[in-house]
C-alpha cells in the first residue's frame, strides 16, 4: 500500500505514534511516505520504503496568522498526485484530520487517478483539550465524521469523542504500541551511579512534554512525601512550558539537590533502564504512552487513575492508579515498591509482561494493516 502518514513533528506521543508505524509499515513493505513540517525526531536513520515531505508555510506581511491548514493540504495533494496515495491517515485530528478531508476533496475534483480514504487516529488532547474547544469543536467533529475511518487508542478516547463532540460514526480502538525489540530493560550501573549518587539511592523519574496537562507539580510534591520515607533522587526527562514550575517548586520545598532534569531526549530507554518508579499524575491521558515504555522496561508506573490509563495499568498488578488528587496515595504506592524489592519485582515483570502480551509492534500494526484493508474496500 502506499501510505501518507500526516503528523506533528514536536516532541509528542502522537508523532511517535505515527513515526513508529510508518517505520512498521515500511518493514513490512509498504510505501510509506511522512507529511510533516520536520523531520520526526524519532525517524532516525534512512528506511527502505520510507520518505519524508516536508511542509513548508511560507509567511507573507499581510497574514499575521499562520496558512498550516492550507500549506498541508496542499502537499497532502501534491504527494498523492505524485505517488497516488492510497491512504491518507491523519494523526491528530487538529487540524489534519480537516486536511485530509481537504486534500481528499481536491483531488476527487480533479479527477486525477484514484482518490485516497483518509484514516484519522485520534489521539487525546485533540479531542479532550484543543478540539472540544468551541472555537474548533464544529469543525473538528465534521472532520472526523468525514474520514472514510477513525481509529482512537483507547476506549476511553472513542467514548470521549462521542460525548464531547457528539460523534456517532465507527470508532475503531487500535492501541498504541512499542518496537519491543528496543524498549526492554539495559541497565547500564555506571549510567545508574551518576544519576543516582550511589547504590541505595533510589531514582525516580517523570518523561513528559511538561505541559499543564502533565501537573509536573504534583510530581514534585508526591515526589517530596517519597523521599522522607526513602532516600531517592527525582529524574526529570523532557521539557516544555512547566518546566520552570517543577524547579521553583523543588526549590520552595528545599529539594533541589535532589531533582536533576535532562531536557527532552531522543532515546528514554538507557534512563527509564535505571530507574525504579515513573511517576505520571496527568489531569488528563488518553493512552499514556510514556508510561508503556516505563513498563517495556521494568519500571513499576504510579499513576492518576485517568482516560485511557486503567486500560494500560491493571491497578495493584502492573502498577498503581490513584484518584488524582490522591498524592499521599500515590506517594504511599511509590514507597511501597521503593521499600520492598520482591513487590517491586513483581510489579515490574506484570508490568513488561503487559507490554509484551497486549502492546508490541508486531501485534499492533497488522490491526492498522487490517483497518486500511477493509476502508480501502469500502
Ligand atoms: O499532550 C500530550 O501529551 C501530547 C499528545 C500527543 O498527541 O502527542 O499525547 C496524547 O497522545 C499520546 C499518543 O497517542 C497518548 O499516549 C497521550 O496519552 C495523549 N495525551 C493526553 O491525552 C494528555
């Protein structure tokens, strides 16, 4: 098949999404061809099957706000013409699931060979933050009813998407999903000494794109009760807006020493490797794919009992879900498996062999395969 993966660039659980599967897609033979502003950074190396087609949104004094709409469209249009796209597959509904429906729409007037189905996947925030939004909701629900097929990853998100844009179409439920090959467990000990300080110190750590959405300051608060039960360390990975907050508040509480941050990095598995409890306190995840690859790497998650989390984290087996003001609770599970090895032990096998049994490439990708496939006969 000849696939158009449409999807942001940034930092991002839905670029790597789209970023891994199209390398999937591509190993597996497909034609695979990534419309974004940059080059995902999380594409790497040359792939046979696999180009990128930038979209450049080019300025004029007369605009104040930027043409991405357009630009994308456009490009999503003149891919097609040039490789003839069976499938366009939106990921993030705004606004590429409204540029698919664009492109597609253009290209079925021209009359210029076949005409792409556009797939959108819906991935979180573009429902349950951004597209909900009064100023995009009419827009955004229309798009999504307009794409030949819909994809959310999780139950969490399909339900969401009906109840707060009021969608009534098919909605299918493809999970995210991991190259287990690369997220397991490598634990390098001199890596674990820097961080850490020494043996008995216990690292514990947070990835995210420090959004509000994240509450990083909770993160530094559960993170505070821990460490007056157990000596540990706090590893921040990532950064965004909330970055400052989580540092000012470190400091108000006097545990600067404590809390070190490494700015967003492009391979998480070396750090989640060495350490022992991710902790994720959202306001709000569909799916949490930060906290699948603490799994793949043995890393029991603590974690607000939100969105799609529950359909990722089986509380008390393979990690521990809390209401989310529930900081002493969270902090009371992350010192219980801090403090007792054969706890943590358990917890952090139940929590790879999750990963592994319901989460990996090879189990998830043929269920995109299988979607293209029956959108393509409708
Ligand atoms: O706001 C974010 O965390 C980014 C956003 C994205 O699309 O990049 O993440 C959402 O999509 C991820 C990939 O499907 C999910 O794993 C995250 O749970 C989801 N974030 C939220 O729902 C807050």
């Amino acid at each position: 098949m000849n696939v158009g993966l449409v999807c942001y660039a940034s930092v991002g659980g839905s670029g790597i999404v789209a970023t891994e599967l199209g390398k999937a897609l591509a190993t597996r033979g497909h034609q695979v061809h990534i419309i974004s502003t940059d080059m995902p950074f999380r594409l790497g190396d040359f792939h046979e099957g696999l180009s990128f087609h930038q979209v450049l949104t080019p300025t004029y004094p007369l605009f104040r706000e930027p043409q991405y709409l357009l630009s994308l469209a456009n490009r999503i249009v003149q891919v097609s013409r040039e490789v003839s796209l069976d499938i366009i597959h939106a990921h993030y509904a705004v606004p590429h699931a409204t540029a698919g429906f664009l492109s597609r729409q253009v290209l079925a007037s021209s009359g210029f060979g076949p005409v792409p189905k556009v797939v959108t996947t819906l991935h979180g925030t573009d429902i349950t933050l951004v597209g909900n939004d009064p100023s995009y909701s009419e827009i955004v629900a229309f798009s999504i009813e307009q794409s030949d097929g819909v994809t959310a990853v999780s139950e969490s998100l399909r339900a969401s998407t009906q109840a707060e844009l009021g969608v009534t179409r098919d909605i299918a439920v493809i999970p995210n999903f991991l190259d287990c090959a690369v997220h397991r467990r490598v634990v390098s000990p001199e890596l674990r000494r820097r961080l850490a300080g020494d043996d008995d110190t216990k690292l514990v750590i947070h990835v995210s794109n420090f959004r509000p959405v994240k509450r990083v300051d909770a993160v530094v608060q559960i993170f505070d009760r821990i460490r007056k039960k157990v000596g540990a360390r706090l590893l921040l990975v990532g950064d965004g807006p909330d970055l400052p907050t989580a540092h000012r508040i470190a400091r108000e509480l006097g545990i600067s020493h404590l809390v070190r941050s490494v700015g967003a990095q492009e391979e998480v598995q070396p750090l989640l490797s060495v350490s022992d409890v991710f902790l994720l306190p959202s306001a709000q995840e569909s799916f949490g794919l930060a906290a699948l690859e603490a799994m793949a790497c043995e890393v029991p998650v603590v974690a607000s009992r939100v969105g799609g989390l529950p359909e990722v984290i089986e509380h008390g087996v393979s990690g521990f879900l809390h209401p989310i003001d529930a900081l002493d609770d969270m902090a009371a599970s992350a010192v219980d498996l801090l403090s007792n090895p054969e706890r943590h032990r358990q917890v952090a096998q139940a929590a790879c062999r999750r990963v592994r049994e319901h989460f990996c490439a090879d189990r998830v990708v043929p269920m995109y395969e299988e979607f293209y496939t029956a959108v393509l006969r409708t």
